[in-house]
C-alpha cells in the first residue's frame, strides 16, 4: 500500500507532509491489530444450559484456580460438556473472551501473529522550485492473532481441544503461564520483542485423551503449568435435565432414552460411549415425529438402533458387531422394567 504526499510552493512544510503521512500509516495498523481484538465476545448462559450441584462444583473449583492466577485444564472424553463448562466459567468471569480451536496445522504464528507485509510511504517536497527532495519509508505490517490479544488486553481464553496443535506450536504458552511474558520475536526491536501479560488475562484449556484420533501428546513442560480437572459422565439426573432443556422432550422420555445410554456404557470394556450428546439427539427426533419412549413407537426403536449403533464397546461375535443386539436387549430391558414398576404402582424414577 503506497502513500502519496506533494507539497508545492504554497503547500504545508515537509514537517505537516511527514505527520500527515504518519498519522495515516498509524491508522492502517490500528486496522490490521483489530482485525483480532473483533473476536473477543462476553459469554452468557444460554436457555439450554442445565446447572447442578456437580456443575456449580467443578465451577467454583475452576474459578478458585483462576482467581489466584492459574490456568485450568478439563480434561475428558467426548460428550462430557468440556466446552460449554468452559463457557460457563469464562461467563462467571465477566471478561472478554478469546477462542481458540486447537489444529494440526497451527504454527506458533496462528496464535500470535505474523508479518502480513509492507507499507511504503513516499515523501515529495517540492518547496523550491528548484530543489526536488524524495523520501521513502518502508516499514513492516504486523497482524497480531488470538493468544497476543488476549494476552495483551486482560481477556478470557478458552483454548478449545489444544492438543489438536502440535507441541511446537503451542510452545509460545509456556512463558505466558509461567514468566507471564508473551515473545514476539517478528516485532523485533519496534517492541522490544516482548509483551507483558495483562494481569487479567485468564486461560481455560480443554483436551480430549490422546488415544483420540489427531490429538497429539501434551508436553509435560505445559502440563506442568496447568492444574488439570477431569470430567466424566453427568449423573443420572442432571442427563435428564440436559436432555429435557436441549430438545423439549418430556420428563419420562427423557428418563427412558437415558437410562438407555447409561445401559449401553456397561458393554464391553472400556466403553465410553453413547455420551449425552446421543441421548439429545434421540430425545430430539421424538419430539420432531410428537413419539415417545415406548416400545410400540417405531420412532423411538428406529432411532435408538440408529444412534445407539456404535462400535467403541468392541463386541463381536465370529467378527460381527454384536452392539445393534445389545442396544435392542437395553431398550426392551429399561421399557419393561419401567412398565412393571408403573403396572405394580412404583414411583417411576
């Protein structure tokens, strides 16, 4: 981008041309740093977000942590709710927040920023008629990125499956946690190199294990800094809540389609899965079709052979799945047992 400034016998001085030049070079970085600051936002509940006592616990453990200054880490399977617990706590904060999806192909530049260019700015004077004076000024345009905004302006940042980056490019976090000091080497000297971390700034990590697919392995330098909380299933009642607030289902399907799922993590070893996320989705085509949880209702059998089908519980038989066997056996176990404590006038929990 090239800047123009002439001056005649009657024009402004060369020192008016050189700060008016300079004011409009300042304006067109304050355009390109703000390119990142744009995405910080300010969390709030949405109507879909279920609380409950274990929830508000691992909150006010998680803030605890944050308020002394550490970086806090969920760790977990999918379908624990990491993210939106993430969100929650940021919200109780009530700064800005930065988010960040952790990918293979970050480089530390992804989450600092990088060299976008260069801006010339030519100066003529042509005061005297006879004396024609040219100045050029080249200087380097830098684009700051998520992590140097954060940093810089006190933000929240959710750091969202980290371990999806590969180590090398989550490097540039370790003096920011430890030093609180952010290396900018691009700048150079225009800022010393360095940026010193805003006493505000805050960091949520979360990460699924690493035998998942594309995640890479988390240096013990990094989980070193962070004080790592481990998530697991919801308990029973908070499962149905979620289910009830994310799809309108009523209160006895929702207890059905999760008394299901929780059936199913029993098979195999080692099995994680169906995770809430598949007790919502059932819970939603019942109530698209206006079906219920029942054993007469094809919806409700189709979709749980559908969704419930899943391969993580390892069960085979002469190489064959036995899992759409189990989610049949698990569907029709939870109906009856729920139909016999209704016929013989329990309370149906």
């Amino acid at each position: 981008m090239k800047s123009l400034a002439v001056s005649n016998g009657s024009g402004p001085s060369v020192a008016e041309l050189g700060l008016e030049s300079e004011t409009l070079e300042e304006q067109e970085l304050g355009r390109i740093d703000d390119t990142s600051s744009s995405a910080a936002f300010v969390p709030e509940a949405s109507e879909g977000f279920v609380s409950s006592p274990y929830v508000e616990q691992l909150t006010r453990r998680a803030l605890t942590y944050l308020d002394i200054g550490y970086p806090v880490h969920l760790a977990g399977f999918a379908g624990t709710g990491k993210t939106t617990v993430a969100f929650h706590i940021a919200a109780k904060r009530g700064r800005p927040v930065i988010l960040i999806h952790g990918d293979d192909e970050f480089a530390g530049s992804d989450l600092i920023g990088k060299d976008v260019g260069y801006r010339k700015s030519k100066l003529i004077d042509n005061y005297i008629h006879s004396v024609l004076r040219a100045e050029e000024n080249l200087r380097v345009l830098w684009m700051e990125n998520r992590l140097t905004t954060a940093c810089r302006d006190g933000y929240t940042l959710i750091y969202d499956e980290f371990n999806r980056s590969r180590p090398e490019a989550n490097n540039v976090l370790l003096s920011v946690l430890e030093e609180r000091m952010l290396s900018l080497p691009a700048l150079g000297k225009l800022q010393g190199g360095y940026l010193e971390v805003h006493p505000q700034f805050r960091a949520i990590f979360t990460s699924n294990p690493e035998e998942y697919a594309g995640v890479h392995s988390t240096p013990d330098a990094l989980l070193d800094r962070l004080i790592t909380m481990n998530l697991g299933h919801y308990d029973r009642e908070t499962e149905i809540r979620i289910a009830m607030a994310r799809s309108g289902v009523g209160r006895q399907d929702a207890q059905t389609i999760v008394d299901v799922v929780r059936e199913l993590r029993n098979v195999g070893v080692n099995n994680r899965r169906p995770t809430i996320r598949a007790s919502i989705a059932v819970a939603n085509i019942l109530v698209h079709h206006g079906a219920h949880a029942h054993l007469d209702d094809e919806y409700f059998l189709w979709a749980c052979r559908d969704v419930f089908n899943l391969e993580t519980a390892k069960v085979s038989c002469s190489g064959e799945s036995l899992m759409p066997h189990k989610v049949e056996e698990a569907v029709r176990r939870v109906c009856r047992g729920r139909k016999a404590r209704k016929q013989e006038g329990g309370d149906v929990k």
